[in-house]
C-alpha cells in the first residue's frame, strides 16, 4: 500500500508520516520512508540521529552520472531498480510490536531538493529522482509512506494513479485550509481521488468548508508532549500521547480502505 503525505508546510506532515510508519512497523508491516520534502527532517522525527541520515541522493552526483548519463546520452529513463536497498538506512521502531506480531522494518530514502544539488543543470538530479520516486510507488509490493511538499507535483500523473490514499494534512487556520484544498484539487486533477484531511493541533470548533478539501476529516490535538519534547529532541515518536495517537491512524488508515 502507497501513501502520500501532503500540505503547508509547518503543519505536522512530517510528524503524522512517522506516527504511520512506526505504528505499520509495530503491527507487524515493512514500510520505506520517502523524504522528499525539501526540509529533510522524516529521518529525525523518526528517531534517527543526525549522523545517522543517509545522503540525499540528489546530492550524490555519481549516482546521477551512472544513471543519467551512462550512455553518454541523457537518460530521463534509468534503471533505479537496485537504488533503494543501496541508498535506505534502517530506522528504529520505538515502542512494542504488537502481542503476537513480528514487527516489521522501516527504512529510509532521503530524495532532497534540487534546489540543494549543488548548482550546474537541474534536470539530470530531477530525472532521477522521479524514475526512482515512480519505481518504489509503482513497482515495490510494499508499505510506502511518501513525505511530500506542498503541492503533489512530485508524483507526477502516471506515479499518482498508483497512490493507494492521499493524507492531507492541516491547521484550524484559513491559510492552511486553503493550501490543503488546493492539493487535494490538485490531487484530485491527477487521479488521486481517495483522500483524507486531518487537522492537527485542533482545539475543536467547525472547520470552515472549502472547495478542494477531501470530504473525511479527523483531528489530532494539541499534545504538551509533544510540545515539550521538541525543545529537546527531534524524534516524534514515543510521546505520552502514544495510545491517542494510535487510535488516530488506525481511523485513518479504515478511512482511506487500507
């Protein structure tokens, strides 16, 4: 099963793709993490060290050369099929599996932005990050949990019509609501039609309705946990909250059919 993860930045994106991961992990599945948000910051949130992360592999220029360019030609159709296991780091689970299950492995991929490959043409970096972003989704019979930007251009047309759900994520605010409507428009435009929205740090009150938005909505608190733990340590996971925050993607994962 395929997820993607998407909406303004700064609204606990990242945050509720790590809770996914480590509660599939938990239950017993194997799950690849996809960052490819320009932040960078699935593997801490995940409980990896920063000396931890792997490479993004928009950075690793001899990768793009091999892949790119080895027939001396640009190749905007390269062979990743080995690039997962060579680029993923396995990431910790945090907590008990569940009585009686086998608990599963997470593993991590860091896309990065182009914006960060280092100058020179952004095309070369951009044609392998698709290729190898539309081989895990479209070719990987497993759980994939992808941490986009924003907007859902990163899956492109042909790779979202193989997204199993699209979790929209949001604050109680009009601006966030709006950018939330406008991917899930967007995703919509795309074929990604199964979607959800949820409103973190919600404080209750009726969310205004706006055009765009997935019809389901859950919520997710505010949590003092989590609030007092970011002062202090990147990871998300392992909160007082953990019981509450289970019960959540459990509803949302029934939601999306999954």
């Amino acid at each position: 099963m395929k997820l993607a993860f998407a909406g303004k930045g700064g609204v606990g994106k990242t945050s509720l793709t790590a809770w996914v991961a480590d509660w599939l992990a938990r239950n017993g599945r194997n799950v690849w993490l996809i960052d490819a948000d320009t932040a960078l910051s699935l593997g801490q949130a995940s409980g990896l060290q920063l000396e931890a992360l792997p490479e993004p592999l928009v950075r690793r220029g001899d990768l793009i050369r091999e892949r790119i360019h080895a027939s001396g030609f640009l190749n905007l159709n390269p062979d990743v099929g080995d690039l997962p296991e060579t680029l993923a780091v396995d990431v910790p689970m945090v907590g008990a599996a569940v009585d009686g299950v086998t608990p599963g492995r997470k593993r991590l991929i860091v896309m990065g932005a182009v914006t960060n490959a280092g100058g020179g043409c952004a095309c070369d970096a951009n044609a392998l990050l698709k290729a190898l972003l539309a081989h895990i989704v479209m070719d990987r019979d497993e759980w994939v949990l992808v941490d986009l930007e924003a907007g859902v251009e990163h899956l492109g047309r042909g790779t979202a019509t193989h997204v199993d759900g699209l979790v929209v994520v949001s604050e109680p605010s009009m601006r966030s609501l709006q950018t939330g409507a406008e991917v899930g428009r967007m995703a919509t435009d795309l074929g990604l039609s199964n979607q959800v929205l949820v409103v973190n740090r919600f404080m209750g009150g009726e969310l205004p309705r706006i055009d765009g938005l997935p019809e389901w909505t859950i919520t997710v608190p505010s949590m003092p946990g989590l609030i007092e733990r970011q002062m202090m340590d990147a990871s998300v996971l392992g909160l007082p909250e953990a019981d509450t925050l289970d019960a959540m993607v459990e509803k949302l994962l029934g939601r999306l059919g999954l």
